[in-house]
C-alpha cells in the first residue's frame, strides 16, 4: 500500500473551456458581506511547506480564467478606505523589484500595496520546503539561478547589492556549490542519460554534456546506449564531426539552410537520424528553451546547448563562438538551494522587516522563519495581499488609479496615485481595456512558455546515491530532467550529509514534446498550457513513481515506502516569449510586439519579463526600473 500523499486534486483550467457555469459569477464573486478581513490577507499558514498541486494551484487562476475567457467579473465592489503612493499587480521578481525601485526612489514612508492571485509571493521563484526526521529539505519550485550576474545592468546589479548579493557573496556562493552539481552550472560534474529498457531504466554516468561534444570516451558511451548500432553510428559521427552534414552546399547555401530549417529536419534530413531518436538530442534544450528543435534554426538549437558544432564542416567552425557563448553563461550559474526563492525572500524582508525581523541577510536567507501574517499589516507602509486577483485598472478623474480585485470570492476596490502592472502580458487587455487597439495586440502576441517542476521528497538517498551522476536527462520520460535537489550550503542551508538523510529529487517535464506540427510555436505553447491544466495531480504523481522506481528500482528502492511526499508546480504561464526565427519576422527597433505593449498608459506601467522578451531575472528588474522611471520622471 502507497504512503498516503497529500495533495489538492481540482478541477483543471480545461474545464472552463467547456461552459461558464463551472466558474461562473456567483461561484466566483461573492455579492454579499466580506468572508474575511478586507484589509488585509494575513495568512495562517506557511505557503512553502504545502504539498499536493502548487504553481497554479487551486483558487489561483479562476477569477482570471473567467475575466480573459468569458468576459465575467463582478458588478459590484466594496470599496476600501485604501489609498496608495503605489500599486503594484503581481508580487513576482518583477513586481517586488518595482516596489523596491518605487520606495528607494521616493522615500520608506511611500504607500505600496502589492497585489497576486497566488497564495505565495515570487511568481515563478516559490519555494518548496520538506521537513523529514528532523531535516529540513529544500528545493526549487520555478526560477533557479543567477545567470551571469557580472553581466547585469547598473539597476539590476544595484538592487541585488541592496539586499546583500554583491561580487564577495558571488563568489562565496560558487565556493560553496558542490562540484558535482551538475544542476548548478558546474561543467565539470557527472551528468547522465537514462533511457528505458528491458528491465528498467539504462543509466549512463559520466558526463553526457560533453559526450554531445565529442568529450573524452564519447564514442564507448554512445555504445552503450540501448539503440540500434546503425543509430549509435550516425551520432558518432554527428558528436565527433567525422563528417560534413551540409557537404553539398556552399557557404552562403550552408548559412541560409541554419537560420531558416529546424534543428530537428536538419537531425533527419541531413544527419540521418530515425525520429524516434530525437529525444535524445532535444531534452537539453526542451529546458534551457522551453521548446523544442522542432521550433528552433540549427543556429538557434546551437547556442542554446543543442550539438552540432563539429558536424557542419567549415562553417560549424565559424558558428563555433555561438556555442562558446553558451558554454560561457553556464559557467556564471549561481544558485541559492531553494532557488531564486531567496531572492524574493529577500526583497520582501526589506520591503516589510516584520516578516523576518531577524534575518541577517544573504548569509542566512534561506534557514530563516517568515511571518506571513506580517505582509499585509495597516502599520506598515509597504503591504503584501496574497490570493488577490486583480479584474481592472483604470484611471479616474485624471489623477488617480481605481484597482479592483477579488480576494477569497469578495470583489474589493483601492484607489492610487500610480499603478505598476508586473502580471503576465496577456491579461492586460482585459484589465485596462480602454488601452489603444495596437498595445492590447501587442501584448497578446507572446505566449508564455508552460512547464512543470516536481518534488519529490524521499526517505533517504540511498538508492539515488548508486546512480553514477547527480543528473539525468530522460529524453522518453514524462519529467525529462531528474536531479538531486540543489545541495549547496548557502544562505545557512545544512543539505543533506550523506545518504542516510533524507532528500529531494527534482523533476522537471515540458510538454513541447510532440511530433512536427503545421503551427507556430505559439499555438503550440498554447496546447502545451492546456495539457498541463488537464493533467490532473494524480496523473502525475503515477508518473512520477513509475519513473523513479523504473530508474532506481534496481538499487533498492520501492516508491510504495521510500516516497514521503510530492509536490507539482505547474506553471502554464512559464518563460516570457522568445522571439524564433522560424515564426516571428525581424521588426523595426521599437516596433516588436513587447516594444508596443509595454507603452506607458498614463499612471500605468507595464514590468515584467514579457515586456523585455527575455525569460531572466535581471530582466525582470530592468523592466521594473523603468516602470518605476515613467512614473516618478
């Protein structure tokens, strides 16, 4: 019998689809008298330690579901004796960044409420947090890492400063990363490939990374893959650059052919490869993209990880810097355990003290308690107000920003002074629909890239410590990257000491799985979104055991008593939209889609990864500073 495991199974955003009366207003919109304290959203609970569905969790997604689908949100609305300096729609890093930039620039004494839909602050940087036999066990739950940080702007390297992450914690954060955490940026670690076989999964140690590009041994590992011997041929040849696979083309035919054919017909059509091979060669970047190489140039699929280099002859030489640069931000990966989480963590606690009041900083970010109770206190001049979606910002007597949310079914109604709009791009049409014709089109054109983060919350890393790597990609799995949770001892965080204690893996599946398809990426995206609304949490969660006991079976591991507790973050509006080269035209400067959208509208401005067309966390802060620059100029 299967350890009970928690879990919050609903009804999926597919279901909406079907007819208004699922969600509809009176489920939604409660007319009558509060159910809850209106001035405030304190919580009674601790958010991280959830288990069961998260990400887009139950009660987070309706109200904006039936506002963007079928037009619905209340009629009426109590009006709040709230008035801010500043509003702020979305409590991501976006959003927190923009109240961070608004108090700095006006003073500790500005009024800032920010406003999400979701029952935790961060967006897509949550944290997930097990407690086991007396260990405290953490993980990520979306954003991971600090990419590159020596490469941030003046703002976004000034606000990491501001809450304690300068060049000295940098660089401790890389000294105390275990060199074998391949999760982490770190080249170097064993990284592996499992694929399915007879009698469970076929693990391959090493490292697969450099065995793509043709590193030490890659010929005797690509032998032992389960494959057919003329397949373990073609991609000998293709990792080693035994041969030119555009041979036949001249330089010029060879540089058009990589910047207009998909990396995929380029693996079938010119490498040889059968189709049923090409997971192989598309898991890396199934999640360093969020696509696949269906949807990516051979240029695009290269210098985002994809092999390749060596096999386009003289002209894979020439490309060869766009694979360098890709090698080059990998080795500036930085990561808390719990992932950006800390960050957020941080802001917050600088932004409103009380949640934290003895939290030193960095050094100790990710051990300390948090209050949430704290983060929407009438004393404070910054407040926090969770399971708050907003349904419409407008402005009135040309001076002043109504905002109109619903929290726990009761439509409520603020007034401010400015209002920063740090939400996802699509749902801005209909929360200020008077917006011209052009910006709301604008805003529409990106679809967000949709992913799922699992954790898994095992009772020792016994089995898991047999396995020759820390990293597997499992390229014909549901969940496509496994790895140990982050294991660094940063932020005070004690990782796990051995085996014996217990651990976490960390799953990681996209949904950009299928075959070619006669769409854009973005009605694919679209389709993926929906796929993960309509997984329910025990349809993954049978995915998940059967994954892990295929893959440790063998070492003694029995998911019926060795799993303690899982955790799915689904997260349908993942990545900001990327711009493809197979679907989306070269625009003027200052006419991309992003560009039109995140026009200043008045006392509205637009803060978010999607406005700068980069799914990073410095880009989130560089959006959110000139946001905050259009409404203090």
């Amino acid at each position: 019998m299967a350890i009970q495991i928690t879990r919050r199974d609903f009804l999926n955003g597919m279901a909406l689809g079907t007819g208004a009366s699922l969600y509809g207003p009176v489920n939604l919109f409660g007319q009558g008298e509060p159910a809850m304290a209106t001035t405030g959203a304190a919580s009674v609970y601790y958010p991280p330690i959830l288990t069961g569905m998260r990400g887009s969790h139950e009660g987070s997604f309706e109200v904006a579901h039936a506002l963007a689908w079928h037009g619905e949100k209340p009629a009426h609305y109590q009006v709040l004796d709230e008035h801010y300096d500043l509003v702020v729609v979305g409590a991501g890093m976006s959003g927190l960044a923009a109240a961070w930039f608004y108090r700095k620039k006006m003073g500790t004494d500005a009024r800032i409420l920010l406003l999400d839909n979701h029952d935790d602050f961060g967006g897509h940087a949550k944290r997930n947090e097990f407690h086991h036999n007396g260990r405290m066990v953490l993980s990520l739950a979306g954003a991971q890492n600090l990419e590159s940080p020596s490469r941030y702007s003046e703002a976004a390297s000034g606000l990491m400063a501001d809450i304690g992450i300068n060049d000295n914690f940098i660089a401790a954060m890389d000294a105390n990363t275990p060199d074998n955490m391949a999760l982490a940026g770190k080249l170097d670690a064993d990284n592996g490939v499992a694929l399915p076989g007879a009698d469970g999964h076929v693990t391959i140690g090493g490292n697969w990374n450099a065995v793509m590009y043709a590193g030490e041994g890659y010929e005797a590992t690509v032998r032992a893959l389960p494959l057919l011997q003329s397949e373990q041929d073609i991609l000998i040849a293709f990792f080693g650059g035994k041969r030119d696979f555009l041979d036949g083309l001249s330089l010029s035919e060879k540089w058009d052919y990589v910047n207009s054919v998909s990396y995929n017909k380029f693996l079938l059509d010119r490498v040889g490869l059968a189709e049923q091979t090409l997971p192989i060669l598309n898991a890396i970047i199934l999640h360093l993209t969020g696509v696949s190489g269906w949807n990516l140039t051979v240029l695009e699929a290269i210098g985002s990880g994809a092999s390749g280099i060596r096999a386009m002859g003289w002209l894979g030489k020439a490309v060869a810097a766009v694979g360098t640069a890709f090698l080059d931000s990998l080795l500036e990966v930085r990561m808390f355990p719990d992932g950006n989480a800390s960050v957020a963590r941080l802001l917050v606690q600088k932004l409103i003290p009380g949640v934290a009041p003895s939290m030193k900083g960095p050094e100790d970010v990710a051990i300390a308690s948090f209050d949430y109770s704290a983060l929407d206190r009438e004393s404070h001049a910054t407040r926090l107000r969770l399971s708050s979606t907003v349904v419409g910002v407008r402005q009135v007597d040309g001076k002043r920003v109504e905002v109109d949310y619903v929290q726990q079914q009761n439509p409520l109604r603020i007034t401010a002074d400015h209002c920063v709009l740090a939400c996802y791009n699509g749902l801005i049409p209909h929360l200020c629909p008077e917006m011209p014709e052009s910006q709301k089109q604008g805003l529409s054109y990106g679809v967000k890239t949709p992913f799922v983060y699992a954790n898994v919350l095992l009772e020792n890393g016994r089995a898991y410590s047999e396995l020759a790597a820390t990293l597997f990609q499992c390229p014909y799995d549901p969940f496509q990257w496994v790895s140990t949770a982050p294991s660094m001892s940063i932020g005070g965080y004690e990782p796990p000491r051995g085996p014996d204690d217990p651990m976490v893996v960390f799953m990681m599946h996209s949904p950009m799985t299928e075959p070619e398809q006669p769409i854009s990426a973005r009605d694919q995206l679209r389709i993926g979104r929906h796929k993960i609304y309509s997984t329910s949490f025990a349809r993954y969660e049978q995915q998940i055991r059967d994954q892990l006991q295929s893959l440790l079976g063998k070492h003694g591991f029995n998911h019926e008593t060795d799993i303690r507790a899982i955790t799915v973050n689904r997260i349908p509006h993942g990545y900001a939209y990327a711009y493809l080269a197979l679907d989306d035209p070269e625009w003027p400067e200052g006419q991309a889609p992003h560009e039109i959208g995140r026009a200043q509208f008045g006392p509205i401005s637009i803060a978010n990864t999607d406005s700068e067309a980069i799914a990073l966390m410095d880009a989130a802060f560089d959006a959110a500073w000139r946001a905050v620059q259009e409404q203090t100029s």
